[in-house]
C-alpha cells in the first residue's frame, strides 16, 4: 500500500514537473504579441522542415507563401498585404528602402549575424545591414556540355561564346530583359548598371548577333531541367540551379565569363506594415544559425552566407565537393550587384521584347 | 415584376465592385502618365501613339488576331461536322457524347497545356503551330456544344418536309440546318475567338519565349518592365477590339436571323 502510494505521489510529482518544464510561462501570444508569422520568399528555396522545427520549438504558425519574381512581389506588397518576413533580391531591397516599406532588424535578436561570411555584409543596397540579413546568394554565368565544348574555350570567350554560329541550335538564353542586357553590357565591357544611351544600344545589338549567331531558345526556369537531360550544349544560368544541373549530370561544366557578371544576393527583410516584426527578428536569426542554413542550402543548392555552411558543403565530403557552380566567385573587381532603375528597367524590357521577336 | 428586379441588386452591386471600377482604374492608368503618387493625374494620350505608331506591336497585334481567327475557323471546321454527327444520334447517346465532350473541360487548362508541351516537344514544329494546336485544342468543346445545342433544338418535320418538296439531302443542309443553326456557330465565336484573343498562358507555355502575343505582351509590361500605364492602354485597346468584334458578330446574328 505504501509503495503504491509513494508511486503515485512520485508519478504526480514528476507530471507537475514535466508540465512546468513545458509551460515555463512561455506563451507566444504574450512574448511577441500574435503566434502568427506571415513569411513570403520564393518557390522551392527553403527546406521546409526548418518551418515545422521553428514552428514546434516557439509554439506558433507559420503562413508560408510564395512569389515567382521580385516584381510579383512588389506589387503584392504594394495593394496592401502584410507580411513578417519577406526575401527579395538586393536592387528590390535598395528600392523598398528608398520607399522607406521596411523597418529596422533587431540586432540585439538577431545575433548569429557574426556567423555570416564578411563578402555578403555591407554591401551597396544596404550598407550596413539596417534592414536586411543575407538569405542565399549566386552568380551569374555559363552552364555547358563538357563533350561538345572545350571548357578553355569557355574560359577564354567568356560570353562571346554566344556569338559563334558553330553553335546555333544549341543554347538556351534566359528570359529576363535584366540579365540578358547584363551579358551584353559585361561583354562590350560595361558596367552592367550602365545608363549610357549608346552602351545600352551597342548591347542591344550584341544581343542581336546573338539571336543571329546561335539562334537561342528563350527559357526560363525549364531551363534547368533541360540542361540536367543535357538537351542543349550551353545556358545561361544562375550558379545556384547551375548546382543543382552539375549535380545531376557529370558532363556538365560552369563557367563565370571573364569579362565579369552579376553577383545577386537574396536577403531576409522585415515589411514596414507587418504584424509581428518581434517574432520575425527571431525567425531571421533561427534561418542563419548554422544548423538551419545548412539544411537550406543543401536543399535549395544556392551559396548559404553562413561560413561554416559554406565551407563544410563546398569542402571535403560536402554536398557540393568538386562542383564548380556552388561557390559563387567572391572579390573579382569586374563582377557587380544590380541597382534598382526603373526606367532603366522599362527600356530593357521594351529593347529585349525586339530581340525574342528577332526585329 | 419590380420586387423581381430588386434580387438584380447584388449582381449590380458585383458588376459596379468588381467589373466596372476596375475597368475605370485601367482607362485612368491609360490616360495617364507615370508618376510615382496617385494624386498628380497627368492626362495624356501617348501610350496609345506609342503602341499604334510601333511596327513590333501592330506586329504582335497582327499575330493575336490571325491565330485567334484561325483557330476559330479550325473550331467550326472540325466542330461543326462533330455537332451534326452527335445530333443525328439517339436521345441517349447524344447526352453520353456531350458529357464526353466536356470532360477535358473538368481538368485546369495549364495542366492540359503542360501536358500538351510534353507531347509537342517531341515534334519539330513551328512555334506557331505548337500555339493553334493548343488553343483548337483548349476551345474546340465551347464551339461544339454551342453548334449541338442549336442544331438539336430545331424541329424535325422541317427536314421531312424538306424531302417532301423534293430537296436532296445536301440542298436540305443548305437551305435549313445551316441557317438555323447559325446562331449557335455565332455563340461559338464569340466563346472561342475572344479567349484566344487574349490568351497568353497557352503561347507562352507551347511557343516559347520569343512567340509573344497581345496578352503576354501585357504582362511583360506589367511585371517586367513595370509601366502600368502603357500596360492598361494596351489592355484598353484589347478591350475596344473585343467590344467591336462582339458587336459585328451580333449584327451577324440579327441579319442572318432576318434573312
């Protein structure tokens, strides 16, 4: 009898216990205000149990949306949608502070930031990091089939490869007015921000040998399938799904031209009008935090900013040992991030509709 | 009658929120120059000389046109034969044919279209051809249906009477199936030409990316380049063509009807 009542007392004392350990006071709705949190990225460019593991550690929900393009983005967020954390690319976040629509990042939460390499901080869009946490990040360049093209010939041409009619029929261009230009532009040797009137129209024409030279199928995101099955010899193509083709097919190689490229970073912002920007600043520092942004950019195959991430994957037995697109080439003077221009934007696109319809 | 008309109310109300207003926002974008602030209207009609006075976009005009009006000529083509064929048949075979008509219907129209760009990849053709075998795919049921209703609507001593008076089988199609059931062909245009006027999910998925119709032309403008107002005016013109062919083809129907 004894025993069995010493039992039951122990078995209520260790429940108490247990329930205490659980509870702890800890309640979201108290600690940041709501237990929603709102975030908005890009499709496939997240490993999705990093949600459910935030999600179960802080107790709250996550509404987890998706946007195609920073355009796209914009003009959602524009009508008036509220979200926590959203994560644009760098000329987006430059022109979302200039339109003052974000706030501040918390760094005293936010404190893994000391864990991110020294080449995503501080960089034009955002000097010094007020605003936005890097998220991923990549390069610009050249994916192509090893058993058609000489990888020196690559090297040695840069983006002039796209000029040379022993290819025709066999690349695939990306279609983005932006990006496109850029090629142009980097091969005149440009800026690739230029506005100069007669730079934009020389690289009008480069794109115009271009569709005469090696006649290109216009993509965009089938491309990477396509490549992976090597149904074309060359693409242009962010490193990031650059990765993701090198790893599927061996006879892939990459290739960031010579005569430079854009350097793009998507990073983590919190909107001005969200609704629970407390619990976004602790979301911001859970996805950089070592373990988080390995799982990511395992999955995702883009650049992580995290260091050690970087280096582990990229290293000895990584995921990416050996494949020439994961890590993005840092330092390389020629190399540029874009800066946010509408107009500039506008008359692209109009020059670039031209070149699809071969005018 | 009158307490009839006030259940009119919220589909009024519907029509002012969700058609009209927007509507009225695109005719101001339309007329406007850009500015970043919504309160300095500056009217101006230049996005219209821009896209009339630009060989490129009468080009892409041009193409929206002639492919939505092939394809309506191949819908009565294949449609119309397929209509009379399924109404000469019996009651109940004729209800099972329509149900199997409008089943690829039940199935999203992308998923159709990605499954079509599967098939097309195969082939080498024109990205043009790629597009029409899309959207005669995607519009042939509405055409059929329309030209089924009116030809089983129509009586059958009229054809009786037909042989009769001495007329052949083929004289009797001439003179009473087909223009009786010309009203239905009618419906059937303004369901197929005027979707595939502005369709720009099929182009953009089976013609790749340098086919660019009127619709993806609006698109482009909208998100890529970001300049709404030449966006809606190309929208606005869209729309005027679309009022204007739907008017000529009700004018159609009431002389036809006359005649």
């Amino acid at each position: 009898m004894k025993k069995i009542l010493s039992l039951i007392l122990t078995l209520c004392l260790a429940a108490g216990l247990i329930s205490a350990a659980v509870a702890e006071d800890y309640d979201p709705v108290k600690e940041f205000g709501s237990n929603v949190l709102n975030v908005y990225n890009w499709g496939e460019y997240i490993d999705k149990d990093v949600i459910s593991r935030f999600e179960k550690e802080y107790k709250v929900k996550v509404n987890y949306s998706l946007f195609s393009s920073n355009e796209e983005m914009y003009v959602k967020l524009q009508s008036g949608a509220s979200y926590d954390v959203i994560v644009p690319s760098d000329y987006m976040i430059e022109r979302l502070i200039r339109e003052e629509k974000l706030q501040a990042i918390d760094k005293t939460v936010v404190t893994n930031l000391d864990q991110l390499l020294p080449e995503v901080m501080g960089l034009s869009y955002d000097p010094d990091n007020t605003y936005s946490v890097p998220y991923l990040w990549q390069n610009f360049g050249i994916v192509y089939d090893t058993t058609k093209i000489d990888p020196e010939t690559v090297e040695e041409k840069g983006w002039d490869i796209f000029l040379d009619p022993q290819y025709a029929g066999h690349a695939y261009m990306y279609d983005s007015q932006r990006d496109s230009f850029m090629m142009g532009f980097k091969a005149l040797g440009y800026s690739a921000n230029t506005e100069n009137e007669e730079e934009i129209q020389a690289a009008y024409n480069w794109l115009r040998e271009v569709d005469k030279a090696v006649k290109p199928a216009y993509v965009t995101d089938e491309v990477i399938d396509a490549m992976a099955n090597g149904e074309k010899w060359m693409a242009v193509v962010y490193s990031g799904d650059a990765a993701y083709i090198l790893s599927e097919n061996e006879d892939m190689g990459f290739c960031a031209p010579k005569q430079g490229t854009n350097v793009a970073y998507d990073a983590m912002v919190i909107p001005a009008n969200a609704s629970n920007p407390k619990l976004a600043n602790v979301f911001i520092n859970y996805v950089i935090d070592y373990e988080n942004a390995l799982a990511i950019s395992e999955e995702v195959g883009y650049a992580s900013p995290n260091a050690q991430v970087l280096e582990e994957l990229s290293g000895p037995d990584g995921d990416y040992e050996g494949n020439a697109a994961y890590l993005p080439r840092t330092g390389y003077e020629k190399d540029e991030v874009y800066h946010d221009n509408q107009t500039l934007m506008t008359e692209l696109a109009e020059l670039w509709i031209k070149v699809m319809l071969h005018e | 009658m009158k307490s009839f008309f006030r259940m009119t109310y919220p589909y009024i109300l519907w029509i002012a929120v969700f058609i009209v207003a927007p509507m009225v926002m695109i005719a101001l974008y339309a007329l406007t120059r850009s500015g970043n602030s919504m309160l300095t209207f500056q009217f101006t009609l230049e996005n219209f000389a821009k896209f009339l006075s630009d060989p490129t976009f009468m080009r892409v005009l041009w193409t929206s046109l002639r492919i939505a009006l092939l394809t309506t000529v191949f819908c009565i083509l294949i449609g119309y034969p397929a209509a009379l064929f399924i109404s000469n048949m019996s009651e109940r075979k004729q209800t099972m044919m329509v149900l199997l008509l409008t089943l690829p219907m039940w199935i999203n129209m992308l998923l159709k279209t990605y499954a079509w760009r599967g098939i097309l990849l195969n082939f080498d053709l024109e990205s043009e051809t790629k597009v029409f075998i899309g959207m005669v795919y995607d519009f042939l049921p509405y055409m059929i249906i329309q030209i089924h209703t009116s030809i089983s609507k129509m009586d059958r001593n009229l054809l009786i009477a037909s042989y009769d008076l001495g007329a052949n089988k083929w004289k009797t199609f001439l003179k009473v199936t087909l223009p009786l059931s010309v009203p239905g062909i009618i419906s059937g245009i303004t369901l197929v030409f005027l979707p595939a006027v502005s369709s720009f999910v099929i182009p953009k998925l089976l013609g790749g990316g340098d086919y660019v119709l009127i619709g993806n032309l609006i698109e482009i403008y909208f998100l890529q380049a970001g300049d709404w107002n030449f966006g809606s005016a190309i929208s606005l013109i869209m729309a005027l063509i679309i009022i204007a062919s739907m008017y000529l083809t009700r004018r159609m129907d009431r002389n036809g009807q006359e005649a």
